[in-house]
C-alpha cells in the first residue's frame, strides 16, 4: 500500500504559463470591447484603469481571494465610468468577463504535463488546490481530479493552512500522508511544509532557491521527473517504517 494517499496540485505555473494565457485572454477582451462597448473600450486601454482598479479593490476587499469576482467588478466600474446605465453595465461586465474567462482557461500545457496527471491519478486521488481562478472543467483536467479548491472557496489564499487543510478534511487524510506540487517557494513549498505535507518545488525555470526558509524537499526541472520523484518519496517512507 501507498504510504502517500493523496496528491494536491497547483495549477497556474505548474502545469501551464499563467502569464502567457492572461495575456492571450486580455487580448481577446480588448478586441470584444472594441466591438461591443466602444466607450468602454477606451478607459480600459488608457491610463485611468490603473485608478479603477485601486477603487474596485478598496471597495471590494472582502473579494481579493476571488478574481473572478473582482474581475467582473472591475469590468462593472469601466462600464460605469464609460456612462452605461447600471443595469446595461452590469450584463455587459458580465459578457465581457466571459470573453476573458474563456480565454483564460484556453490553456497550453507545459510538456509532459497530462501525462504526468494521468500516471498520479491511476495511483492516487488527485485535488486542484489554486490561488487562482481556472476552471478544471474548462481546461480538459477534471477527470484526473478528485476535487478542486480555489481561494476563492476557502477566503483564503495560499500559503495560508486553511487552504491546504481544506484539501485534507474533503479527501479525509492526514498531512503525513499527502504531497502537494507546485512551483512557488512560499505559497506552495512553505505552505505545505507548514502544515506537515511533503513537498515537491516544480522549478521549469532552474531558480536558484535563495530563501533560507524555503527549502522544498524535493525538486524537479520538468513535469516528467514527478513521477520518478514520488517514488522516490514513497521508497523513503516505507524505509522510515521499517
């Protein structure tokens, strides 16, 4: 029998170029604007959005965990700001939060990425756990997981514990017994370190950990090293029960 009993799995940064993707699905938004909302469209590329933005986070700080909220938000003041009624702002902020959020989980996956998700999930029950906003469902991955958590959901973002013991109460199993994969230092390694979960550093880029305090345990420079990783990790375990 597995020592780990459960994988939780980042996913902006660690299975797919976060950074790429948004920019592509802004790029898509711009183009509807253009087309749809005129008036809007001109706030949102000048500089009075870096302003707009700053008012919608202060007057909806309870949302900071939840981007897709926040986003609609912000799309609500542009049409407002652009002189739309409050009703015509509010369905037009919500068309073109759709515009985006279609392209934001139009996703291209770092090598070897799906074939590592269907290895782990033939072993091991599988949960999403993201800062993020990206629906599984969307992006093709949902057959592999067993659950999927956002910020959004617990109020709370990594590298708080709430999240991670969110992920460990659904799936009923304790912190020894799980490893969580990601690519961030603190939020994903340091997260899950402190609550008691092994870790793996998914390090695509070859940084150099530079921070004392954030030593993963275990590290990879390409998605198709997991597998062999978590062997590894398996193999030390049995060992320490011997």
């Amino acid at each position: 029998m597995n020592s780990l009993q459960l994988i939780t799995l980042d996913l902006d940064n660690t299975l797919w170029d976060v950074e790429k993707t948004i920019r592509a699905a802004e790029q898509e938004l711009v183009q509807w604007l253009a087309q749809y909302a005129g008036a809007a469209h001109k706030i949102y590329a000048s500089s009075d959005m870096v302003e707009l933005r700053n008012q919608t986070l202060q007057q909806h700080a309870n949302l900071r965990h939840d981007l897709s909220r926040l986003r609609i938000e912000v799309l609500f003041n542009v049409m407002r700001a652009a002189q739309y009624p409050v009703d015509e702002a509010r369905k037009l902020a919500e068309a073109a939060f759709e515009v985006f959020f279609a392209g934001r989980n139009r996703v291209v996956f770092f090598p070897d990425a799906l074939e590592m998700l269907q290895t782990l999930s033939a072993r091991y029950p599988i949960y999403a756990l993201t800062n993020g906003n990206a629906d599984t469902e969307r992006t093709g991955i949902s057959h592999y997981l067993q659950g999927a958590i956002s910020s959004a959901q617990v109020g709370a973002s990594k590298p708080d514990p709430r999240m991670f013991q969110a992920a460990l109460d659904q799936a009923g199993v304790a912190a020894s017994q799980c490893l969580h994969i990601g690519d961030h230092l603190d939020d994903d390694i340091n997260g899950a370190s402190g609550v008691g979960m092994h870790s793996v550093w998914v390090n695509l880029n070859g940084a150099q950990s530079v921070d004392k305090a954030a030593q993963p345990q275990y590290e990879v420079n390409n998605l198709s090293e997991i597998v062999g990783k978590i062997d590894l990790i398996e193999a030390r375990l049995a060992d320490s029960k011997k």
